[in-house]
C-alpha cells in the first residue's frame, strides 16, 4: 500500500508540473506571439491592399491654414499609378481635372490648361494658388490603406492603419490620421483620412467606392448639397 501510495503521489506531481510547464507564458512570450499574429495580418493585408490596381470613388476635399480654406468635391479615379482627379467648386472658378498619366500631369479648367508638369504635387500646388506641396503623390496610397513612404507608423488589431509620420521634400513633416474605414468587398478601406503638415491640413472624405474603373456611379443630390469640407 505504501507502494502504490508513493506511485500516486508521484504520478500526481509530474501531472501538475505538466499542467504547469504547458500552460504558463511570460508576459513577454505572449507580447511576441501578439506581435507576430499582428505582423502576418500587416502582410496579409498589405499584399491584398497593394493587387488593388484600379478603384475609384468620390467624396469630399478639403484644405485649409488659419487664414484661407479650400473646399472641393472630388471624384477620384486610379488606374496603377495613372490618376484622374476632378475637383468641383474650389475657390468658386468651377471644375478642375487633373490628369497623372505616365509621370505626366496636366491641370485643367474647363478645356483650359491651367498648368503641367512631371509632379502632382506641384502641379495641383500651383493650380490652386498654395504656398506649399500637398502630397498627393502619397495620397495614392493612403487611400488604399498602405503607407507609402510613412514612419512611425501605428495599426489596430486588425492591422490597419492608425496614423503615420510622412517628411515631404521640403523637411515639413506630415501627420496623418486614418480616422475611419468601410468595408468594400472583402476589403477595410478607409473613409476619412486627415492629414496636418507646415501650415497646411488636409481632410479627405471617400466613399461610393467601386473597385473597378469602368462605371462611376454619381449621385447627382449629393453633389447638389452645400459643400461641408474642410471641417476641423
């Protein structure tokens, strides 16, 4: 009996040592395996997000310093890295289409060229009169949710962009804020991205999202309504 008494016992310790040993993880095992679970999502999803090749939606832009503000509708059309942008409504002189095509921009009002040249950014800086570059360039790739040429970068739980750091050629940095997504698809998208930078800040509503470039579905009573961008 004795025997038997020491061989349960003993079979009993080695049980709750296993128990134990399997079942107990360091704060710092379990920040790694978060860590890890979060980098293949930021994989996964950016390797979704970067196959997203044509898109386009419409929305609101808006950009604004402490003295003057800019407000426009916008419909936003991208093939690859090829854009086609129209503005309706800045600075009250009617409809502006900016075309990105092949590294080549051109600006126009109406059937006007207002200005060109090989950089988005400066082409539309110009065109609206702003005393320094939007990075629109980069904004071809905030819209999809990928960072671009972002730092300091921040996602959720779902691997999703929170805010970013951005230096443009001038040395002014950006800070930009993924305040909203939808869901299109099978994909999160965002819906409203805000972005400050030198005396400027930039807000972008999107919606009406088509993941194709072949239809634009517009909705007339919303380009009717009063124009609300920008709003702090």
């Amino acid at each position: 009996m004795r025997l038997g008494g020491s061989l349960i016992k003993g079979w009993s310790l080695w049980l709750v040592l296993l128990i134990g040993v399997s079942g107990c993880q360091t704060p710092v095992d379990v920040v790694a395996k978060q860590q890890i679970d979060q980098g293949s999502l930021v994989v996964k999803r950016d390797a979704q997000l970067s196959q997203l090749m044509q898109f386009q939606f419409s929305g609101g832009l808006g950009v604004w310093t402490d003295s003057e503000s800019i407000p426009a509708r916008i419909t936003w059309k991208q093939s690859d890295n090829d854009l086609e942008l129209t503005l309706s409504g800045p600075l009250g002189v009617g409809d502006m289409h900016l075309s990105d095509n092949a590294g080549y921009v051109t600006l126009l009002r109406g059937k006007t060229v207002v200005t060109s040249g090989t950089s988005v950014n400066q082409v539309i800086q110009q065109g609206l009169g702003l005393s320094a570059e939007v990075p629109l360039e980069e904004l071809k790739q905030w819209v999809r949710g990928l960072a671009g040429s972002g730092r300091a970068i921040n996602r959720d739980e779902g691997g999703r962009l929170v805010d970013l750091r951005y230096s443009d050629q001038s040395g002014a940095l950006w800070s930009v804020r993924f305040k909203r997504y939808e869901s299109v698809g099978d994909l999160d998208l965002p819906s409203l991205i805000t972005a400050s930078g030198g005396d400027y800040s930039v807000r972008l509503v999107l919606k009406n999202w088509e993941l194709n470039t072949n239809t634009y579905a517009s909705d007339d009573n919303e380009l009717n309504k009063r124009l609300s961008i920008p709003g702090r």
